[in-house]
C-alpha cells in the first residue's frame, strides 16, 4: 500500500535519506510493523511537497499519537500477507489451502476488532473514523469461514456428512491395525527380535521396528531402515490389507476436504475486493500503530505546520542520537533553532567535535520527517514550514570513476544548488569551503553564500573560516550561530546560540591534548595578525558571557532568597493584621462594658430621685466623675505615652516601640517616611512619625533578627531589572514575568527590561497584551533599535 499519491518534495543528492538517516529512523519504526505491507509502506516514506498535505498527514497522526499518550493503544496482532493469494480468488475454479482461508480469517477477525475500537474513540480519532465508516467487509463470511475451519486451523471432521462418517471409519480402522501390529511386535520382544521402541509410520503405513539380523524371523514388506542398519521397519503380511483400507480411508478424506474447500473458495470469492480493502485498511493502521509506538520510544510531538516559512525548532534532539545516548543514560543536549523571513541562513562555526553537523543534521532529518508526516523529536511548540527541495553537500563523496576529488565533488553540489535554489528549498552544507587552498576555498564559498542568500532558499552552512563569520555578522538574510565552548574546561557545551561567531579555539585544544607550548606560540607566529585578533575576540566574548552568565545564576539564586523573604513577610503581615483585629475587638468589647456599667449607675442615680423627689447635687457629678475617670483609666492603659523625636532620627538597627501599641521592635528598612519593623517574629511597614525611639537595647534574638533583616534589605537592592523569556512556552513566560513585575513593586523599582526575542512577534504580542492588564503598569516602548528593537520591551511601572 503506498502511503500517500500526492506529489513528492525533491530530493539531493539521490542518498539524501542516507546522509540524514532518515533510513535509520524507518529502519527503527519497521521494528514496531506487524505485518509485510505496513513494513514496506514505512519504506515508500518520502517528504511531501504541499503544505495541504502535510498538514493532514500531521493531523492524522496527531489524533493518534494523543491517543497512544493516554495509553490506549490499537488491538493490532500479527498480519498474514495476502496478495500473494488474493488473487487466486479471481480465477474460477481455484482452490484456497486451509492456511490461506485461516489468513483471511484472521484478517477479518483484526478489521473488526480495530473498526470498534475505533468507534469506541471516535471523539479522539474523527479522522480516522471516517476512514473506517463505510465497512468494506462481512461480518457474515467469518460465520461462514469458522462453520468449516475449526480453532486447530483444520477443517472440522463434522464439516459435511461424508467428511464425518469417513472420519469415523478411518479411527476405527486404526484401532484394528494398530491393536493387530501391538501384538505382533509384543511377541517380537518377547523373542528379544525387536528393540525397545513402539509402532511408527514409513511410507504412510504402520509399521514395526525389527533387528535387521531377525527379519526373515516375520514375514512382511521391508519399508525403511536406521541409519546404522541394525534396524529395519517392517509391514507384515497379515496388516497389508489392514494398511490399504487405512490410505484408502485417508484418500477419500483427502478428497472430500478438497470439496469442501473448493465449495468454500466459491463463497469467499465474490468477497475478494472488499477483503483486498480491508487488508490494506488493517495494514495501514499497523503502519500508524508503528509510527506512534516509534513517536513515545523518542518523545516525538508533531509541530505546528508554518504558513510563513517560519523555522522555530525547540527543545529539538536528533532522534538516533537520542536513542543511542539514553541506553548509555546519558542525556541529549537540546537544540533551539530558529530561522525567519529576515534570517533565512545560519552559519554554524565553532570548534571541532563542538556538534555543529549534529545541530544542522538534527534540522535537516527533522524537516524530513516531518515533511514525511511523521512526529519529530521536539517541543509540541515547535514550528515547521513546508519545502518543495532539499538539497544537502554532506560528507566526503570523491570518486575514483569519474575522477572527481572532494573539493570538485563540493563544487558539482554547489553548482547543482546554484542553478536549483528558490525560496521553497532548504539547503544544507558541511564544512562549507573546505578541500583546498583556503585562501582561495574562503572567497568562493563566500561568493556561493551571497548568491544563494540571493536566490530566496534558507539553509544552514557549518565552517571554520573567518571570512564566512563576518559576512553573515554584515549580510542581510545571513545570521551567525555558534556552538557554545567551555573556556575554562576546554570543551564543547553541544549548544547552539544564535546571533554570533564561535572561535575554533585550535590553539586551546592543541595546548590540551599535550602540544607543547613552544610550537604553538610559534604556530601564532605564522598566523596572520587580523585574524588572530579576530579569533581573540571570539574567546574573549565568550569568556565574557560564561562570567555573565555566572553573574546572572547568582542573581537568579537571589531573587529566589529574595521570593522567599517577600512571602514569609506577607504571611507574617497577615498575622499580625489578625492580631491587630482581635486586639480591637477586644478592646471595644471591654469599653461597651464600662459604658454599660455606666449606664446602670446612671438609671439607679435617676430611679433615686424618683423615689426622694430630690436631687442631690454633688452625688450626680460625683458619680459622673467616677464613670469618666474610669473609663480614661481604661484606655489610659492601653495608650503609650507618646513623644516626638524629631531630635532623635531614626536609623536602621533603632529599637522603637509603635505608638498605640504595646509593640517594640527593630528597624529593619526606611524608606521615605517608611519603615519596616520586625518586632515578636512579625514585620510591617508603619510611618516613622508613629514610632518612639528607645535607649533599652532590643535582646540577642532580636539582634539576631535586624541582622537577617539587613541581610533581606541587601537582596532587595541586588534585584535584577533584566528578564531573559527567550525559548520559553507562553504561560512559562507570563508566569517568570508576573514574579519579576511584583518583586520590582515591592521593592519599588521603576523600569524592567524584558527580552522576548523578535521571531514572528507572537511572544511579544503575549507580554505586552498581559502588561496592559497589570495594575502597576503604566506604560512600555521597545529598546532602542541598536540595541535589540523590537526584541526588546522596556516597561515603566507606577511609583
């Protein structure tokens, strides 16, 4: 069955899939076929040309493998191969061997197990459900099939009438014969004329083991003998009758099987297309099972497909690698790679062994595969367009035959790639260049670049010269990329950035594997000074960065402390907010105590004079005096005494008690008239003008808090206003953002620059729509043009 009859992508050279190992990769689904048709149509695998086609392959296999990740699989078994026979069920008079019936049985049997699976998900497969709608098979020929072929694989010997009697008779025949030759040979051992073993057949008959030297002892017919010679089987005469009526038996059996079959053949053959259909239906599903049981070995996802010509590979491994590196437990470094209308090539340089062919190998046989319509070892969020012409100059191909060295066989490639390229091919090069002088290898692999960066086409280049590094740093369309090296262990990282060179640090790796000193000064002697210095810049820069990012992990381990200090305070605020109700509360349930109990003296003071008809004029105001004085007493003790410290300024460290209050604690922070008290495991922000200043100093727990404290004031002014959300998933990034924004609000920092990356603009249409949104925001712009634009959004935040 052949996957699909749309048009192909082109292919070069012919050994393309080689190169990429694409080979590989089918050779490693065929693994999971069960049957010959699956396994070759995973061989007729080929890139497709229309983004149209893709995207349905891509679709298809996407509702499948999202079923496979919820761990329902398809009920596929062992697939018989059956064209080699199906055709005999369109010649008249043909006759199916039972093995060939029992084939197309189990067929059927397959069909409607994986049909009812199928409509059992067809909410996670409508695809597929409409594939499989229209049944193209008969339940009732599995009736008709199982009624003459029992579970052995045999026609049943009650099939017909005829078949059962003589059935009958044939077993009743062999207990005759058999009961006749036990006996003879039991007297034959007897005589000690025959060895220790029992009755066998020769030549379809029953016959017995007899010493070749007593073999005239018995009369009978000499059938066979042991390969030694000291035994020969023998038919006696009185079971030769016995013998025909047994292969006369068996004869007539024979034939009414046959007629049983033929009949059986004339009903199964009307069947004969519907059943061709239904082979190549369960054949396909094998094929699919295979893909997705290949797709979890891998972790493969399928991508978005790109209408823009957009490459954004993520979290990308090459599938072989990956597989051969985790049965050593050893991890996959993953590859981000991204290419666009304005950067359509990357040139890949850095050192030796530094895994630039892996990462532009690891590009090019994930755009096949998925062009393929197969998942790919990446991120769900990776993104893929659709080429019409792969081209890739891989390998040495010198050759003998047609008197070609490698530089020429470059150049027949480049030749090819020159007169081929347009904005729907995708071309890749290795060691773009090499194979001859390099003062004349440089400028022609240059002057291809430009022309090819003219034509449209994006690709990927992997080099070691200069030359090629700074023209990618000046040309537009042309973008360097570099693998990362660690310069202090003198050793590849296996990651890819984008936007720069890499060095090939030759002198680095000379110096580590034991070349000496002397010769390698002398090697920089030689070497021509602009470049030199152009190579020093390299190993600079990234020394530079491997500081800045060492700078950055302390930052971020920071900001985590930092985190860390800001919830505990908030919960500490909490609690001291509940204290602070339950304190009033109480209060104010104590006060309505006095001014009840004021109350009732008042009413017996009036209920008095009532009674008297006189008022005495002291009591009144006497007990008024009482209630007032007792009620000032009241909230007297409740009330500090307050001073002003305006001679007295508060400092960090200060030991202060908050007025209307009974707190004390210590400064931690002071900011504008604010400051930060920690008094009894509890802080809070409180204006300095409610703070009295104490002499008593503050015990050595409290001492050992305004120390933490300093130590939280100190991470607060480490926080870091540079947010880096390049490669992350977009809830990912609002998520790293949103923390970032509220610690610059409370630590009241003004403006954040945040790095999103420029692409097709869809993570910064996702961070700006969300800063609209954030209540301290007011208002964003993009960084300055020269120092990253649009790539770059700086945010100013309400003070």
């Amino acid at each position: 069955m052949s996957y699909s009859l749309v048009s192909n992508a082109r292919v070069y050279p012919s050994n393309l899939e080689q190169k990429l190992e694409l080979d590989k990769v089918k050779g490693l689904i065929k693994r999971y076929c069960n049957g010959v048709l699956s396994s070759e149509s995973v061989d007729q695998l080929m890139p497709l040309a229309k983004f149209k086609d893709v995207f349905e392959k891509q679709e298809e296999i996407r509702e499948c493998l999202g079923l496979y990740l919820s761990a329902k699989v398809f009920p596929v078994t062992r697939i018989p191969d059956l064209p080699s026979f199906i055709q005999k069920l369109k010649i008249e008079g043909s006759v199916l061997t039972e093995e060939e019936i029992v084939a197309i049985l189990k067929i059927l049997v397959q069909y409607f197990e994986l049909t009812n699976f199928i409509k059992n998900h067809e909410q996670q497969l409508p695809i597929l459900f409409l594939k499989i709608k229209n049944s193209p098979a008969e339940k009732s020929l599995i009736d008709k099939i199982n009624r003459v072929i029992g579970e052995d694989g045999k026609v049943r010997s009650n099939a017909t009438k005829e078949l059962q009697q003589l059935s009958t008779l044939l077993g009743n025949q062999q207990v005759q014969t058999r009961k006749r030759l036990e006996s003879i040979l039991r007297d034959a051992k007897n005589k000690g004329w025959s060895p220790d073993t029992g009755i066998t057949i020769r030549e379809n008959r029953l016959v017995i083991p007899i010493l070749a030297e007593y073999k005239r002892k018995i009369k009978g017919i000499i059938h066979d003998e042991s390969a030694s010679g000291q035994t020969v089987y023998l038919e006696p005469t009185e079971v030769v009758d016995l013998n025909n009526d047994l292969l006369n038996t068996e004869m007539a059996i024979l034939r009414e099987i046959r007629r049983i079959l033929l009949v059986l053949t004339s009903e199964i053959a009307p069947y004969a297309e519907p059943i061709s259909q239904t082979y190549e239906l369960v054949s396909y599903l094998d094929f699919m099972h295979a893909i997705c049981m290949y797709s979890l070995d891998i972790e493969a996802n399928c991508p978005r497909v790109s209408k823009i010509d957009t490459v954004n590979l993520l979290g990308a491994r090459h599938p072989i690698l990956y597989s051969h590196l985790r049965k050593q437990k050893r991890k996959t470094i993953p590859l981000n790679l991204e290419l666009s209308a304005t950067e359509r090539i990357l040139v890949i340089s850095g050192p030796n062994a530094g895994g630039k062919s892996i990462a532009m190998k690891t590009m090019g046989l994930l755009q096949l595969m998925f062009q393929c319509g197969l998942p790919i070892s990446a991120s769900p969020d990776s993104e893929l367009p659709v080429y019409e012409h792969f081209m890739a100059d891989i390998g040495d191909e010198q050759s003998i035959e047609n008197d070609l060295s490698t530089y020429s066989s470059h150049l027949t490639h480049m030749r090819y790639f020159l007169e081929n390229a347009n904005p729907q091919s995708l071309f890749l090069v290795d060691e773009f260049g090499t194979g001859t002088d390099p003062q004349m290898g440089g400028p022609i692999a240059e002057a291809i670049l430009e022309q090819l960066s003219l034509s449209g086409a994006r690709g990927t280049v992997n080099t070691h010269y200069s030359n090629l590094k700074l023209f990618a740093g000046t040309h537009k369309g042309v973008v360097n990329g570099c693998m990362l090296f660690d310069t202090e262990k003198l050793s590849p990282l296996f990651m890819l950035e984008k936007g720069r060179p890499g060095s090939s640090y030759a002198f680095e790796i000379g110096r580590k594997i034991g070349l000496s000193s002397t010769l390698l000064d002398k090697a920089r002697s030689k070497m021509d000074h602009s470049l030199q210095d152009f190579e020093n810049l390299l190993i600079a820069t990234d020394k530079q960065k491997s500081e800045n990012e060492g700078l950055q992990h302390l930052l971020l381990s920071k900001d985590l402390i930092l985190n860390e200090v800001i919830e505990k305070y908030e919960k500490q605020s909490l609690e001291l907010e509940n204290s602070k109700r339950q304190i009033l509360a109480k209060a104010k349930e104590q006060a309505n105590a006095v001014i009840l109990k004021a109350n009732q003296q008042v009413q017996e003071l009036l209920k008095q004079i009532k009674t008297t008809q006189k008022v005495d004029v002291v009591s009144p105001k006497v007990v008024l005096k009482q209630i007032q004085t007792e009620v000032d007493t009241h909230f007297e003790s409740k009330r500090p005494e307050v001073k002003k410290n305006e001679d007295l300024p508060l400092k960090v460290g200060d030991y202060v008690r908050i007025l209307n209050g009974k707190n004390k604690g210590i400064v931690q922070i002071i900011r504008g008239k604010q400051a930060l008290v920690e008094s009894e495991d509890l802080k809070i922000w409180i204006k300095t003008d409610e703070l009295e200043k104490l002499q008593q100093q503050p015990s050595k727990n409290q001492s050992k808090a305004g120390n933490a404290q300093q130590k939280i004031a100190e991470t607060q002014t480490e926080f870091s206003s540079n947010l880096d959300l390049r490669g992350k998933r977009g809830e990912e990034a609002i998520f790293e953002m949103e923390k970032v924004l509220d610690q610059a609000v409370i630590t009241g920092i003004s403006e954040i620059r945040v790095l999103h990356g420029k692409g097709d603009g869809i993570l910064r249409k996702l961070i700006r729509e969300y800063l609209r949104g954030y209540p301290y925001f007011s208002n964003f712009r993009s960084e300055h043009a020269d120092l990253g634009g649009d790539g770059i959004t700086i945010v100013t935040l309400k003070s």
